[in-house]
C-alpha cells in the first residue's frame, strides 16, 4: 500500500532540522520500500504491507525521537485517502476561489467536538474554513503565512495535532504517490 506521512514542524526557521537523505535512511530503516521525499518540509511517500496509519505514525515518531531527539507529530494517509480528500475539497466549488490559495490542514485524529462544522475561529471576512472528516480546507486569499488560521490555531481550537500544505503540494504528492504504481 502507498502511504503519505506528513511530518509538523521540521526544517522551520532552523529548528528541528532534517536532512531529507538522512529521512529516507531513517524511513529504509523502518523498512519501507519505493521512499520518496519532496520538499524540504517532511513530506514522504513510501509502500509498506501494513495497513494502520497509526502504527506507521508511532513507528515514524519513535525512531525519530530516538536517532534525533525530539518529538515530531506524524499525520499518514493512504494514497487513496488523499485522493477522497482532494478530490472532496468543497471550497473549490465556490466561485471565484484562487486555487493558489487553497490549503489542507491535516489532523492527527478526528476533533473531539463533535459539531465541529460550527466552530469559530479567528479568521480575516474573505477567508473560508471547512472541517470535514479529519481535515480543515482552508481557503487564505491573503496568504497563509498571514492567516490567523495557523496549525497552533487549529490544534487548539480541535484539540488534536495538525499540519497543513499547500494546494499544489497535496496534488504533487499524490502524483509521486501514483507515480509508484507504475
């Protein structure tokens, strides 16, 4: 099975700096087979015969923390679940919608609010939001790195971790993921 996993947090403002070389080693050490990485950001695309993300996640975090000590959250989908999820976006439906400006926000695990699609958060009046399932579509015209729409945000208001790329990304992994079918 083809999995994404989606690393929080490294290769920020030089703080939990990570080698992608060095990420692959890690990830060929947890046998994983067909490792790709793109970006400098802990996005990596492998196979593996297992079929729970959570025990990937854990196995990711644990060697992580052993071989570079420190803690990273861990968010893995399946190839197929990222599909639903692009495919799924219901702000690219709206009009006049920048695909530029789209943005997924992946959660670790389902909100612990159960009416989630209510919340309220701090947002600018041209900005969008849409919890669905384990993921917050997020639509910033002014630029992520200005929306108050952030994954700190996010991770409180839901209670669970949360990373978030960028439209264009979310599509080029989903090619590399479908790229090692052939």
């Amino acid at each position: 099975m083809i999995y994404i996993a989606l690393l929080r947090g490294i290769n920020v403002s030089g703080q939990k700096s990570i080698k992608m070389a060095d990420l692959t080693k890690l990830c060929d050490s947890l046998e994983f087979k067909n490792i790709s990485t793109y970006l400098q950001s802990g996005n990596i695309i492998f196979e593996y015969e297992t079929t729970d993300s959570s025990i990937i996640a854990d196995n990711i975090k644990r060697a992580m923390r052993k071989k570079y000590g420190f803690d990273v959250d861990v968010i893995v989908r399946t190839a197929h679940e990222l599909e639903k999820i692009i495919s799924g976006n219901p702000l690219i439906q709206k009009s006049n919608i920048d695909a530029y400006k789209l943005h997924i926000t992946f959660l670790l695990s389902h909100p612990q609010d159960q009416n989630s699609s209510t919340i309220e958060m701090a947002k600018e009046d041209n900005e969008f939001f849409i919890i669905k399932d384990r993921e917050v579509y997020l639509y910033c015209p002014n630029g992520y790195g200005r929306t108050k729409l952030n994954n700190q945000a996010i991770e409180k208001k839901l209670k669970t971790p949360a990373t978030t790329r960028n439209w264009k990304t979310a599509h080029t992994l989903l090619e590399i993921a479908w790229g090692k079918n052939k």
